[in-house]
C-alpha cells in the first residue's frame, strides 16, 4: 500500500483525499466531487523548491496488500499491459504500456512512478487537473478509447496502480527520472531518419509505422494523434530516447540519430 505520504484507503469505496501537487494554503473548504469517491482540497498553489526531488523506487509486488485495494492495484496494471482486450479497443492499437514501458515502471520512458502525488495540479489555464481527467486525456488522445467515469471500475484499478507506484512519495515532489529524456540536439534531419526508420525500427514497427506483435503502431490511424503530447518534437525525442535505451538512460542510438528518425516518424499521417 502507498504510505501515508501518498494516500490511505482501507478499501475501494473509502473516501480518496488529495492535495494540490504543490505545496499550497488551503483556501476554501473541501468539496466533494465524482460521486463522493474523491475530497478535492481547493488550494492556492505556490511553486515547490527544484531541490524537492524524490528517488525513482519501484514498489515490489509483496507489498499490494491482499484485499480489494490490492485486486484494483493488480487490475490496473493487467489493463496497462493489454488495454486493446481490456477496452475492447479496435486490433492493432496502441495500449497504455505502448508509451508507458514496463507498465509504467521504467525510468526515461514516461513512467508513472511517483505520478500520483503530483495531483490534482494546476493545468495550463490556471484550472486544476485531477487524475482522472489526465487518465481520460490519455486514453482519448494515444488510444482513441472512450472516456471513464471518476467511479468506472477501470478508472479506479488504473488510479490504484498509478498511486501504488507512488507509495512513499511525498505529496508534490518530483521523482527522478520521471517523464521522458532529453537530447543533446534540437533538430533532425528527416531524410536521414528514414535510413534510420528502415534499419532501427521497421522490424519491430512494420515498414509502414503500422505496428506488429513487436512494437505498437506510430503513425496512422491506430497509433497517437496529432493532439497527443507525443506528437510534439521533443517529448517525442525524448521518449525514444528513454525507449532505446539499456541500463537505465543511455541510449542505444546516438541522440543525432534519435532526432532524425522523430523528424521522419513525425512527418508522417495521423488522426487528429
């Protein structure tokens, strides 16, 4: 179970409370939103120290506690591992470990681990984001799946993972080796990439991006839309970067060869 410093449910329909993912001054009251499932703390966020940084830690499975917390925790990882079967999503199309690689659980590749405790957080619009509405932004964008109600079985065993690989970490810190990678270059050169695509990543892709029992599909209509964060240079970049790599951040290409093959793939069609 997540420790104190995440969250404390005893069971599923035991009240969720959650903190802004920074460090705040509680303002108005608590109010309860989707269903009673969650306490939503409204809060004035103020900026949290760039040296607040927690270790990357992997909670090992003896520690998914044996009742219905636990069987939540075990179910959203099997649908992070096959989300086609689990969504009845359309063959071929990507599932959240498509992005999310080992379950969310390797560093440099859009890992979850330590993801739960930085909502709700403050969106781009100066709203406040929960967890479930990311979940939900995700599945839309990556996966073109339906969105979840906040108490929809799946929605609850996905937010119980997520908050399992964030036992222990303090609310609002950063882990590192959360999110993608980074690259030493910012540019790429898209003709060279196709040398790259058909030497590096055809085999597993399929020589038309369209994905095989190797590798998920990275452009046309089954695979990420243009609104996806993934479509953007450099979060793409840096997620192939953390997706080549062995032992931990380095990559098996060089970064040159990185940025030009993410110039060719994303060059290419896809939904919007």
């Amino acid at each position: 179970m997540p420790s104190a410093a995440v969250f404390r449910r005893p069971v599923l329909a035991a009240t969720l409370v959650l903190v802004a993912a920074c460090r705040a001054e509680r303002a108005d009251p608590p109010r309860r939103v989707f269903g009673g499932m969650v306490t939503l703390v409204a809060a004035t966020p103020t900026p949290r120290p760039e040296s607040d940084t927690a270790f990357f830690v992997v909670p090992a499975d003896s520690l998914i506690p044996s009742d219905a917390m636990g069987a939540a925790i075990r179910r959203g990882r099997a649908i992070a591992i096959a989300t086609r079967d689990s969504m009845h999503l359309e063959a071929g199309a990507l599932r959240c470990a498509s992005c999310h690689l080992d379950a969310g659980t390797k560093r440099g590749a859009l890992p979850w681990v330590g993801t739960y405790a930085r909502y709700p957080r403050v969106d781009t619009h100066g709203g406040v984001m929960t967890v479930h509405e990311r979940v939900n932004i995700c599945l839309r964008r990556n996966l073109r799946a339906p969105a979840l109600a906040p108490d929809h079985p799946q929605m609850e065993a996905l937010v119980s993972y997520i908050a399992f690989l964030s036992r222990g970490v303090p609310l609002g810190s950063h882990v590192e080796g959360q999110g993608d990678d980074t690259l030493t270059v910012k540019a790429g050169n898209s003709t060279e990439g196709a040398a790259v695509w058909r030497t590096e990543c055809a085999s597993c892709h399929g020589a038309n991006g369209q994905g095989s029992t190797k590798g998920g599909p990275v452009w046309g209509r089954r695979s990420f839309t243009s609104a996806s964060e993934l479509a953007s240079w450099s979060t793409f970049a840096g997620f192939l970067r953390g997706h080549m790599s062995t032992g931990g951040r380095r990559s098996a290409m060089s970064d040159q060869k990185v940025a030009n093959v993410t110039s060719f793939i994303l060059r290419q069609g896809r939904a919007k």
